[in-house]
C-alpha cells in the first residue's frame, strides 16, 4: 500500500492538469461603446416644496407654534386648490437648538427648532406662484424647492433610448472602422437615465415673500444613454 499511494498521486495532480487544460475559455474580443439621446416634452405637473420653522425655549412650544402655523398654511391651501388637493408631509423633525461659543468651549442649549416640510402637486402650471405667496402669507417660512415634470414620461424616454442606441452603434462601427476589425453580434446593452426635472430659479424662490410670485416652467429633458458590447468577428 505505502509503494503504490505516490503513484495515484500522480495520477490524480495528472487528471486535475489536464481536466484544468481542456477547461480554459479564451476571453472574447469585444467593442464597447457608448451613445446619448434626448428628447424633450412639455412640463404637465408642478411639485411646490413649502416648510414651516418655529423655534421656542421649550420642545413642546415649538412643537405647538409649528402645528398652529402648519394648519393655517395647509387650510389655505386647500382653499386654494380644492379639498381633495395632493398635499403631503415631506419631513418633520423636531431638534435642540445650540449656542456655540466662537472660541470653542461648552455650548449651551438656547430652545428647540420643528420644522415641518410639505410639498403639494398640481397639473394646472399656472397656479405653483399662487401656492407660494398663499403658503408664505399663512405661515409658511420657507420655500425648499418648485419642480416641473411630466406624469407620463414614458415615450420621451423611449424616444431618447432610440436615438441614443442608434448613436452607441455608430460609435460601434466606427470603431471597428478605425481597427480595421468587423463586428458580430451584440453581446449586451445597458440603458441609463438623467432625471426629467426642471426647478425653478432660486432667485425666485428667494423672492418668493413679494406677491405675485413669476414663475415660468420650460421644457423638461429626459436624457438617454445606452452601452453596447458587441462582439469582435473571428
């Protein structure tokens, strides 16, 4: 027994060589290439970004100021836009508030911050700068944000998909042009997104106090790419 156990040693590491030989898979040769599309629509939805900011020496004070102003600012809005208007919480946070010494040192608690941040959505455009003056006028205290979009983005996105393939395989044969190589079939592609949004200038949301607020929406961008690996022919 101890005179025959090198031999199938050997048999064995021999067998795993060449077991490990005839699994070897060369690498493909492959172009990868890139191309962008875009395609542009008419904004049909505004989403107003509003918050109320109270501060007190006490949690439950700010607590309290910050719903008292947040109702007044949510009932008005209603008024504005309907009963049945699409408005909802974004944020709430209620945190201490700190006074830091400017050469270092303890800081002391000075009362407590709520902020409460509510976004409401409407298909009319016309109405994002009577939101923000309605809003400012109840209560509200800051404007976050005004966006421009779309409901439906769904054929801008396969309009700019489209256009950007078509680009991706030109960069492709190009290429191949360039390599003096032909190309075979399409191994993968992957697609990628730009955010369709449009927001409104900050000047006029910092502005946003005088009434009547301007606000004028453009288009909304929606912005494709895709990646292709095609396959290098033998």
């Amino acid at each position: 027994m101890t005179k025959s156990l090198p031999v199938l040693v050997c048999l064995v590491v021999g067998a795993a060589a060449t077991f490990a030989q005839t699994t070897t898979v060369s690498p493909r040769r492959l172009v990868r290439a890139v191309g962008e599309g875009k395609a542009s629509g008419k904004p049909d939805q505004a989403q107003v970004d509003l918050a109320v900011v109270t501060q007190a020496g006490t949690a439950q004070d700010a607590a309290a100021q910050n719903a008292n102003q947040t109702t007044a600012v949510l009932t008005q809005l209603r008024q504005l836009l309907g009963a049945n208007a699409d408005i909802k919480t974004l944020n709430y946070s209620l945190s201490p508030v700190y006074n830091y010494p400017p050469n270092g040192g303890q800081p002391t608690l000075t009362g407590f911050a709520a902020n409460n941040t509510v976004e409401a959505t409407v298909s009319d455009l016309s109405l994002p700068g009577k939101i923000i003056d309605t809003a400012i006028q109840a209560g509200a205290n800051r404007v976050d944000g005004l966006r421009f979009t779309i409901k439906d983005d769904q054929p801008l996105r396969i309009q700019a998909l489209r256009s950007a393939s078509l680009q991706a395989r030109a960069h492709a044969d190009a290429i191949a042009l360039g390599l003096g190589v032909r190309l075979g079939a399409v191994l993968g592609a992957a697609e990628g997104y730009s955010s369709g949004v449009v927001a409104a200038d900050r000047s006029v949301l910092a502005a946003a106090a005088a009434a009547p607020t301007p606000v004028q929406p453009g288009n909304v961008d929606i912005t494709a790419t895709v990646t292709l690996e095609i396959e290098i022919a033998q």
